[in-house]
C-alpha cells in the first residue's frame, strides 16, 4: 500500500507545480483531480479509508493554498469595467435630460405658434418698411 500512497503523493505534486501529466493544466486541485493524475478512477481517495488520511490532509492544505487571491490586475479590470458602467448611465441619463428639454421646446414653439396665429388672426399683412423709399 506504500507504493499506492507514494503514486498519489507524485501527483499531487504535478499538480502542485502545474505540470500534470493525465489531467488538464489548471485543473483545481481536489482529490479526484489527484486520483485522475495518479492514473486511478474518481472516487479512490475516501476519507474512510485510514491510507489516504496524511494525503487528504495534504490535498486539502494544497488546494487551500492553491486557491490565488485575486488577480491585480483582473480586479483594476473590473473596477475599470464598473467605472464604465457608472460613467455609461450618467450618459444615459443626460442624453433622457437632453431629449426632454428638446421635446419642452418643440411643444413650447408649437404653442406660442398656435397663440400668434390666434392673436394675429391668420391675416395680418406685415407694416414694415422695406427701406426702399
């Protein structure tokens, strides 16, 4: 059985150093993923079987230290990207601001239209000079 657990524990360090060989590169560290590198099925590391007690440990300390903290640069991207999105509906906002004063206007020329046509009847000749005379 030493020689079962000695396999496993190569395995594990492939997938430590991210050099696997029977599984993809990247593949998170768990103890299936250990058991597919090793060259056994899913599911043969149990942690009621007394042999795999040290190497579950170690699998779980690996995956635990395995796990990257946040990107540098993957969190500016996002609060780039979060940034754009603010920016983007203060843009929206102001063009729905703008659209709305230009429909004000429209029906405030109509109305004041309608108003010096009533007002002038419809049939006022202008008594403006032309300056000709």
């Amino acid at each position: 059985m030493p020689d079962i657990a000695k396999d496993y524990f190569e395995a594990l360090e492939r997938l430590k150093r991210g050099k696997p060989v029977n599984v993809p590169k990247g593949t998170k560290i768990s103890n299936d993923s250990v058991s597919l590198e090793a060259g056994r099925k899913r599911g043969t590391i149990k942690r009621s079987r007394p042999i795999f007690s040290e190497l579950i440990e170690a699998i779980d300390a690996a995956a635990k230290a395995g796990a990257k903290p946040r990107d540098g640069m993957r969190e500016r991207l996002d609060e780039a990207k979060a940034e754009a999105a603010r920016y983007r509906v203060l843009w929206e906002e102001a063009l729905a601001r703008e659209v709305s004063l230009v429909k004000q206007l429209w029906d405030e020329r109509e109305a004041w239209a309608k108003e010096r046509a009533a007002l002038t009847g419809g049939k006022v000749t202008s008594i403006r000079r032309t300056g000709r005379e």
